[in-house]
C-alpha cells in the first residue's frame, strides 16, 4: 500500500498521520480508541496504576488548602509503553478549579510577564487584559470609557512565567529576562510533584496556553530545559482536548488521551524525551457550557475539616517547615535521561491558531528584575505560604459568588487553558553564560 502523503506530496510520518486524523472535522474521526482515563478499565492494556509516595503527609495538607482531594482520592496512572507519563485524574474537590482559571486569566497574563499580544499589537503598561473582555462585555459596569479596539483576551495564546521562553530562538532568555514565578504554582507543583516521589523538584518557567475551538499545537519535545531529567506537570481546565503522547521519533505511532478539565499530566524520566501534540479541543457537551467540576459541593464546603488521617486541622496552621528545601542531588524517581541530539530541530512551538495571523510588529522585552533570589546557584525556594493562602481563600471568596464567577466561565464556553510548570536548571546552577545544552 502507498504510504499517505499531505497536501504537498510528503509522505507522513506516523506522528503525523495521528495529528491529521484527529484534527480532522469531516468526517469527525473515531474517538473510540481515544484512551479515557475516567475509564480505566477500558484501556487496561495501555494504562496502568501509578503508585504514589505515601510519605508526603505535609504536601497533601498543602494540596488540600489548595482545593485539591486527599492524595488516598487520587486515581493515578500511568502509560504503559511511556512510563514517564503520568496521569492524576482531576484532583480538585468541585469548584476550586476556578481559582487557576481567575490566575491564568486575570493575573498571570499581566507584566512583566511575557504574552504573544506582545508581538504584535501596542500594549500599554497600564491596560489590563482582563479587564479589556469585562469592558467589552458590560461598559455600563465602568466609570471610565474602554480603551479602543482592546479585546486583548481573544487574542491571548501563551503567557510564560519566571524564566520566560525565546520561541524564535526555541530557548530560555536567561538572567537579563526573568521575572519571579507565582508562589502558589511554585508551590502547588512541589507539593505535587514530591507526592509523586519527585521529592526535589523545584518550578523555575511556566508557559500558559490558551485554546479557542479552533487551536492546535503541533508535534513538539520540550527539550529547552538544562534539566531535562525533571518532571514536566501540565494542568488543563476548561474545554477537553485529544492529546498525542508519541515516542522519541516521529515514526512512533502515538497514544491519544482525553485531557479533561482539572487532569493533571505529568511527563518524566524517558518521556521528557518525546514527542507530543494537541491536534484538537472538543466542543463542550450540549447544555454543559463549562465542565461539571467547575460547580460547587457538599464536598467542596467540607475543605476545611479535619484530615481524618493525620487528625489535624489546617486553616491557621503554619507552612511546613521544607518549603524551603534545597536540591541535593537529582530528581527521584526518573530513570536518567537519555540524550537525544536528533531532537534538537524539535522544541516547543506555541499554540497556533488557524483564525488568527499575525505579524510580529515589535520586538519584545520585560522588565528585569535584578534582585533575583530564585537565581542562586543552589534550587533553593522558599515559598511564603501564608501569603500564598489568603490570596487562595480571598479569590475563592469571590468566586464562590456567582456573579463573579460568571466571565470567567463565559470564557471558558470556548476555550481550554493548559499551565505547564518546568525545572530549568539542574540542582547548584545558575542560569548558563555559556553551557551546552543537553543533545549539543
Ligand atoms: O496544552 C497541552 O496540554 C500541552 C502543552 C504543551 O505541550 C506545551 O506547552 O509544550
């Protein structure tokens, strides 16, 4: 049989054959092969459990005054032809989901952040970009005028975070580009990441991705890191998307998975080394704009009570001592990895939109910071807890109300946004002057 071939006569590789096929709209493909992890026992002979480290009782009080379940909740899995992959079945108890939804679109894409809109259009330094959407959906709300034509947010594809990511040159811009990243996903993806048995990892980048329904991200490794034997941990919330998670070449036919709102994905030890893409984002389903979880409980009133294992109440409690801990040595729990050069062609692309192009009208900058203690040359993070929690418990007051609720989930009637946090640098070092990146 012929090998199938694209639109410009090149034979596909496997990768790619299973990225058409799902972005594909007519005729829809079969989604019945997609592996859905709240059904693991259709897909025993691809998934299997994932054991986690029951060590970890101060990370899971941390977790919950995050809103997440008790770690004994989880359902964890993991792939089995990519073992680095793991998969944590949403863990947050109903409707505190929201608060990462409020960060990712409020808060994160402000300065000195670094935003596509950056690239193209004239953002003052003053012009909220949430705030553009809440203009332009209720003037009446305002005293003063909305700027002109500033619907900033539809136009929102990435944001990154702390050590802010190059894409023309495919890595980190380094000291003179740097700004400190939020404390609460510093915080939640350790905590997280040591219940999974990683016990030194440390976030240091972020890139947020905004999906509307017509978003794809094309096949990719994400090998900019100096740590590459570090997890990667990638949340999702809103829409659902069709992942592909391949191998370390294109010519490995990938696993498709659902990534549900609330599914935390992490990649590690070998399959840091892989590639992967979103081909597609699934219209909500009729008469369920935004996802189920976003809606609270009985269970979500109950955060507060007392953990049933470790008898201790939590509100008032102090931050456990080791969230200030220093790297040592390597991660856990990665077997070590293996260094690829052929991947050196591969590295994130961004998101991209088939409605939307763009001309990349300035170059851009942040502002530098250079006080930067998140760059001393040990992994050393404190992160100030107290703080991190009354900003959680006075976002979440105000999201439990509806009305403040309502253009968050408005947006998300047709979008995903994804969150991934990543450890660049090995354990005792600084940002490079001149250091050979893995594969060179
Ligand atoms: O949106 C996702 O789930 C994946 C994002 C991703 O692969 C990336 O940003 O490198």
């Amino acid at each position: 049989m012929a090998a199938p071939m694209d639109m410009q006569g090149e034979v596909m590789d496997p990768f790619k054959i299973e990225y058409k096929r799902y972005k594909r709209r007519n005729p829809p493909p079969d989604l019945s092969e997609i592996i859905d992890f709240d059904k693991p026992g259709n897909f025993s002979d691809k998934i299997e459990a994932y054991n986690l480290d029951s060590t970890c009782c101060q990370d899971e009080l941390v977790l919950n005054k995050f809103g997440l379940k008790p770690v004994k909740e989880w359902k964890v899995y993991r792939l089995k032809e990519s073992p680095g992959f793991i998969f944590i079945v949403n863990p947050f108890i109903p409707g505190y989901q929201r608060y990462w939804v409020k960060r990712s679109l409020k808060d994160f894409p402000e300065k000195p952040n670094m935003r596509n809109l950056d690239l193209y259009m004239e953002v003052a330094e003053s012009d909220n970009i949430w705030e553009s959407r809440i203009h332009k959906r209720d003037p009446s709300l305002y005293s003063t005028d909305p700027p002109e034509n500033t619907d900033f947010l539809s136009k929102l594809r990435w944001v990154t975070l702390g050590y802010h990511y190059n894409w023309g040159k495919k890595e980190y811009y380094g000291k003179e580009i740097w700004s400190s990243l939020p404390s609460d996903i510093g915080a939640l993806t350790k905590c997280l990441a040591s219940v999974l048995g990683f016990r030194q990892y440390h976030a240091q980048a972020g890139i947020v991705n905004y999906y509307n329904m017509s978003s794809t991200l094309g096949g990719h490794v994400d090998e900019a890191e100096f740590d590459m034997s570090a997890p990667l941990l990638s949340f999702s919330f809103g829409q659902t998307a069709i992942y592909l998670q391949g191998g370390k070449t294109r010519d490995v036919k990938p696993d498709a998975v659902f990534l549900k709102s609330g599914d935390v994905m992490i990649m590690s030890g070998e399959t840091r080394w892989c590639y992967h893409s979103v081909p597609r984002i699934l219209p909500p389903a009729k008469g369920k704009p935004v996802p189920e979880c976003f809606k609270f409980t009985e269970e979500a009133s109950g955060k507060y009570e007392c953990d049933q294992r470790t008898g201790e109440t939590t509100v008032e409690e102090r931050p456990p001592e080791h969230h200030c801990v220093e790297n040592e040595s390597t991660q856990m729990n990665t077997s070590s990895a293996n260094i690829d050069p052929k991947h050196s062609s591969s590295t994130h692309t961004q998101v991209g939109d088939s409605n939307l192009q763009f001309q990349n009208k300035t170059s851009h900058r942040t502002s530098t910071q250079s006080d930067d203690q998140s760059q001393t040359t040990t992994n050393s993070q404190c992160y100030d807890l107290d703080s991190v929690f009354k900003q959680f418990d006075e976002d979440m007051k105000y999201l439990k109300d509806e009305d403040n609720w309502k253009p968050f989930a408005d947006y998300l009637h047709e979008t995903r946004i994804n969150f991934n946090v990543r450890q660049v640098m090995k354990p005792g070092q600084s940002f490079p002057e001149e250091i050979a990146k893995p594969g060179t």
